[in-house]
C-alpha cells in the first residue's frame, strides 16, 4: 500500500504544475505576461482543479475514516461544510464574519452553488481544516484522536495555521477575480479582519466537532505511512502557491509562503 500513497502524493504534486501549463502554456513566470480569462484553456485547466479536489476530499474521508472512525468523519465533514457554508452566507450578504461584503464570481469557480456560494468553498474549508489538524498533530507529537479522546486540551495553533495559510492564498484569489470585496482591504485588496473570521470560523468548527465527535480506537496497525500525508501535502500547498504569487508581484505573500515551507519542515526534521 505504500506505494499507492507515494502515488496519491506525487499527483497532488503534479496537479498545480499541470493546471498552469494547461492554463498558460510556456509564458515564463511574469506578471505583465498571465492573463487571467475565460477561454478555453481556462475551462480544461478547471477540470483538473476539480478531479484533484475530489480525489483529496475521497483520500481524507478514507484517512479520517480510519482514524477517527467513519461516524467521526462524516460528524466532522457535516459541521465544517455547513458552518463554512452559513458563514459564507452571511459574509457575502451581510458582511460581518469575514470583514466586508465580497461577490463570488460564478463563471470562474466551477460546480454548482448555493445563495452565490460555490459548493467548492466549504468543501476546501473541510480539508484544508482537517489537514491543518493533521499536520498540528505531526509536528507537535500528538495522537490524531487527541481531539475526540480528550487526550489533551484543544490547541488554537491549527486555527492560526489556517490564517497563516489565507494570508497566502487569498491574495492569489482576489488577484484572479474569483471573488472580489465591495470596499477593498490594505492587505492586498483583503480586508484584515478577513482574517479574523478565518480563525473564528475554524475555531468554532473545531469547538461543535469536540462536542459531537465520539471516542474511537484507530484498529489499523499498518498506517505508520499514511498516518500524517494531510499533514505533508498541507505544507506542499504553502510552496505550491508561492508561484502564482511572485507571477502576480504578491511579494511578501510569496515569500511567507516559503518561510512557512521551510519553518514546517524545519520542525518536522529537527523533533
């Protein structure tokens, strides 16, 4: 089975460098030189954004269903899409819960939506939340079920973990026009207390799933390998998105993207 998971890790490598080249083709990394449109190399560049969420959201709900349990897991992917989902809600009618009112643009975020909200959003908050957690527990030594076993007390790092994470990726979204906010922010047309709302919203997911979540023994014991990739491709997406930052000038973006590389895996190398 291993090499099945240094397969799964290789192609989630591979995806971001296959979605540029199918989108832009050879331009060299300038950013006077991407266009950012709709046309048809756009349209074939999202089919592999697509096939490569659903083959990470089907690995983490096997991941999860081993050592959580699959009661857990679907507790878990229940409370994340449907709390992301009402904050998004709330965020682009109202507001209040990522720092201003923002408009997502349908025609670049493929799939179906509700009330304006693409699906894709929550379903991205379930895993990048999940694999946050699970690279907490990596780098801090702890067991996957400490959330659920009350091994020990909850941790807001993976929460803060997650903001780290938007800091880098949220630029690269405004800069898309995937969504676009009705007053711009100082950081990077973001509003800072965006970041607010991340850390809250994953902060009460992690609250409501430490209520609901139910004690469980992982019964696998030839997972040795597969217990932290979540936690590994976490880190990958870091770099991964340092390109498309510095092909947009998002200078610092790209280089916390780096420093965050090189600071995870510093960590994991030197425990």
């Amino acid at each position: 089975m291993n090499i099945l998971y240094l397969i799964l890790f290789l192609f989630v490598i591979f995806i971001p460098f296959s979605y540029r080249f199918i989108r832009t083709g050879n331009i060299p990394f300038n950013k006077n030189k991407f266009i950012f449109n709709l046309d048809a190399n756009y349209q074939k560049a999202e089919k592999i954004r697509v096939f490569q969420v659903l083959i990470l959201f089907l690995f983490l709900l096997y991941h999860g269903s081993i050592f959580w349990g699959i009661a857990n897991i679907s507790i878990f992917i229940t409370i994340t899409f449907m709390f992301s989902m009402l904050m998004e809600i709330i965020g682009e009618k109202t507001g209040i819960t990522f720092g201003g009112k923002y408009k997502y643009n349908l025609e670049l975020t493929p799939g179906p939506s509700l009330f304006e909200i693409p699906f894709v959003i929550p379903i991205a908050w379930v895993m990048l939340t999940y694999m946050s957690y699970n690279l907490f527990c990596f780098l801090g030594s702890f067991d996957l079920g400490q959330i659920i076993n009350n091994n020990i007390n909850f941790s807001i790092l993976p929460c803060i973990m997650m903001v780290f994470l938007d800091l880098i990726l949220d630029p690269i979204a405004v800069d898309e026009k995937r969504w676009e906010w009705e007053i711009e922010g100082y950081y990077y047309g973001v509003p800072i207390l965006n970041f607010f709302g991340w850390f809250i919203n994953c902060f009460i997911i992690w609250i409501f799933f430490s209520y609901f979540s139910i004690p469980f023994q992982t019964s696998s014991n030839n997972v040795e390998t597969l217990t932290h990739l979540p936690g590994l491709i976490f880190i990958f997406i870091h770099l991964a998105a340092s390109r498309p930052c510095f092909e947009r000038n998002l200078k610092f973006p790209g280089y916390f993207a780096i420093f965050l590389t090189i600071l995870y895996t510093g960590i994991l190398f030197y425990k």
